[in-house]
C-alpha cells in the first residue's frame, strides 16, 4: 500500500468526490431529458427472462447494499493504489458513468417499475429525486461491478475477493428482483463495467505497483 500523507489522502477523497457529484448531475441529465420524450420514443427492453424473474419486494436490501459497498469498498481499492492507478481509475469511472449516461440518451427506455413496491421503494420513488428513465445500461450493476473488479485486482486475500465479488452478485440479483431494471439493462451494466476494469488494469498499469493485498 503506497504510504500517503493526510493531504494525500484528502486529495484522493476529493476526487472520488468531485466522480460522485459527477456521477448524479449525470444521472439528473439524463432522467430528466428522457422524460420529456414522447411516449413512443422510448425503448421495450422486457424479455422473456424479464418476465420469468419474480418481483421480490423483500430483496430490497440487496438493491440498496449498492450505497455502502461502493464508496466503502471503493475507497479501499483506491487508496490502495499507485499514484498511476489512482489517476487511471479516476478517469476509468469518470468515463463509465458519461459512456453510460450517453447510452441511457441514445437508447431511451422506461424502468420495470412495479405496481406495488416495497414501501422503501415506494418512497424512493416518490421522492421527486429518482425517475424511471435512467435504464440500459444499469449505471448500479456497472458501478458495482467495477468496484468489485478493481478490489478483487488488489486484495490478496480469496476470503477478500469471494465476498467482494459476491456482493457485486446479490446486487445484480437485486436489482432484477426488485424490478428496477430489465435484464438487459443489468448485462450491459456488468458489461460495461467490466470493459472499464479491463481499460484500467492495462500493461502500463499492470507492470507498476497496484498496492499492497490484505
């Protein structure tokens, strides 16, 4: 693990910041320029898998274990790295959440919101914040599914890695069950992430020092 200073570590904070702020005026961007498309603009994303998965209102925690694991096992990852691998990472969820944001614009869809959601979900919904129309690719899976890949690259431990990657999982899993989004939102959202994790565990970054594994 590189020895950073206090100011190291509030420079990297910062920046993982500045990617969330990002990350929600990108999410309001574009929620908000779907919902004034017309109805007949918006893409049918359902399958048959889509309609094979029940709705879980119960697996609510699931979909919502994205907000801690992220920035928690995030900031572990990155803190972790190499100055380069900090920088490149940086820039690798930077452009992974505007790639998606661009996609969500050139794809408009509606979320498989249902009927009668979890109360929590039903709040959520309700809260003015949150619309249906950010869909393919699902920027939750993506998000979790790069953070995972990026600890798993870093972390020695198997222990570390089974529970990190499983994590990535049940929020896939939830994120189906509690009827947020199509299949095809959550494939393109792992996909996506996945392709990120590749960029930014490239030669350059894999002959330097990732950091130290626990």
């Amino acid at each position: 693990m590189p020895q950073l200073g206090p100011r190291g570590v509030l420079l990297r904070f910062s920046a993982i910041a500045v990617v969330a702020l990002l990350h929600l005026l990108a999410y309001l961007a574009v929620t908000r320029v779907n919902a004034g498309r017309p109805e007949g603009a918006f893409w049918n994303l359902a399958t048959g898998l889509d309609s094979a998965i029940p709705h879980l209102p119960s697996t609510w925690p699931l979909y919502w274990l994205v907000y801690p694991f992220v920035p928690i096992a995030g900031a572990v990852a990155l803190l972790r790295l190499s100055d380069a691998g900090f920088k490149r990472a940086i820039v690798a969820y930077s452009a992974m959440l505007l790639i998606g944001a661009a996609i969500q614009l050139l794809v408009p869809a509606r979320a498989p919101w249902p009927d009668v959601p979890a109360p929590i979900q039903h709040f959520y919904h309700t809260s003015g914040l949150v619309l249906p129309y950010a869909n393919l690719p699902s920027m939750h899976v993506a998000f979790a599914t790069l953070t995972a890949a990026m600890l798993v690259t870093v972390v020695a431990s198997r222990s570390w890695r089974l529970v990190t990657a499983g994590a990535a999982l049940l929020i896939t899993i939830g994120t189906l069950t509690l009827k947020e989004h199509f299949v095809l939102d959550a494939i393109c959202g792992v996909l996506l992430g996945l392709v990120t994790w590749r960029w930014w565990y490239a030669p350059a970054v894999r002959r330097g020092p990732l950091g130290g594994g626990v």
